[in-house]
C-alpha cells in the first residue's frame, strides 16, 4: 500500500532524531522538504543521498495534486519540514488530507517537538493544555485573544522574536500582569533559555535585551 511517512525532524539537537527516522528517510524514494536547503543539510549528516522536492506554504496547494500521483507511482514518500514535526504550524495538513483521500496510508512517527518540552519545563499545569500556534498578525489577533480569557487550560503559543514583547504585553492586558507565564526560547540549542515569571515581568525582562531564535510561550489558564 502506498504511503505517506510524516518525520520529525530535530529542533535543533541533531541527536534527537529516532533510528527509525534514519531509516525511513533512508527507504523513502524520495522527500518532501519545506527547505530543501535546511533538510539537504540534515540528510547529509546522516549520510543520506535523496532526491528532495521542495513542499512549502508557497507552493502546497499547486503541488499537492502532484505528489499524490508521484508517491502512488513510487509507493512512498517521507514528508519533513525544516524542525519538528510536519503539519504543526508548519507545511503537511493539505498533503495529509490528500493522501487519505486518495487512499494512501499516512504514518506519522513520534519524535521531536517543542510543545511539549517547553510546557514540562515551565512547571506550569501540564494535565490540561491547549496548543495556539501563531496568533493572528493583525486581523483576528484582538478577537482571539479575548476568547481565550475565560479559557483555564494552560495555553502554549509559538511566537516570533521581534513579537514577543508585544505578545507578553497583549496577554497582560487580557489576562492580567500577573498571569504566570515562561518563554522558552533555543530549546534543545546551545543558548536555549527558559524563563518564568508573570507576563508583565517576562515583558520587562524581554523588552531590555535583544531577542533571537525559536520561541513557545506557555501561560497558564484563568484560575
């Protein structure tokens, strides 16, 4: 049966990749890369030789009619993006749908994300949790945000650096400064840095120093 292997890929500590990974990506006929630069460097770490198609925001929607001829004609493909795990605000979700539609198999590994080392590392409730991904840039971001001031699971968020004040200042004025909260920024990297405290504190902290890298902010629900 034709198949759609899902791979995460390391968020930064190349260790982090499973053997069965290796393998797949190893067995795949060829692999679908969000960056095929980004990916080329992590297959030629492992001392994989593949041929890669470039599967992005950009192109998704023209090519995804495309790859599910291609995989039913090759029998498989594995599917990456440029760190963790495909389809979690990254490219995936309209392949996937694709591929069940057309009666490929989807096999989706575990392996790395973000989401839940920074929600276990924050020491914030982690029985109950909701995942946000990016909020909206603009138009749906006040909305959204009201929405999820009655919400009492802790809330995770991905957010850029040059946002990330914004962000801590937005949730202290819709769920309070006091709000408990941690940015985990770099995880698994060589300057990763996890910090709590309330969102207004996390906001002055942040605001007086420049911010790079990956970014998840965890902020615990409404008491």
């Amino acid at each position: 049966m034709a198949t759609l292997f899902v791979v995460p890929t390391p968020i930064g500590n190349l260790e982090d990749i499973t053997l069965r990974a290796i393998r797949i990506l190893k067995e795949a006929p060829f692999v679908l890369a969000e960056d095929t630069r980004t990916s080329g460097n992590l297959l030629k770490h492992l001392g994989i030789r593949k041929p890669m198609m470039a599967y992005h925001l950009h192109n998704e929607h023209v090519a995804t009619p495309r790859i599910v001829e291609r995989i039913l004609l090759e029998g498989s493909a594995a599917l990456v993006t440029d760190a963790g795990t495909p389809g979690i605000s990254d490219p995936g979700f309209l392949i996937i749908r694709a591929c069940l539609e057309a009666e490929i198999r989807v096999e989706c590994l575990p392996g790395p994300t973000s989401i839940i080392p920074a929600i276990v590392s924050s020491g914030i409730p982690c029985d109950r949790f909701c995942f946000e991904g990016f909020l909206p840039h603009k138009k749906g971001r006040q909305t959204r945000l009201k929405l999820l001031t009655e919400e009492t699971r802790t809330m995770v968020f991905f957010e850029s650096p040059h946002r990330l004040v914004k962000a801590l200042d937005e949730f202290s004025q819709h769920f309070g400064p006091e709000r408990v909260a941690c940015v985990c920024r770099e995880l698994s990297k060589m300057f990763e840095e996890v910090r709590k405290g309330s969102v207004a504190e996390l906001a002055q902290y942040f605001g007086s120093k420049p911010v790079k890298g990956e970014i998840v902010i965890v902020v615990s629900g409404k008491a």
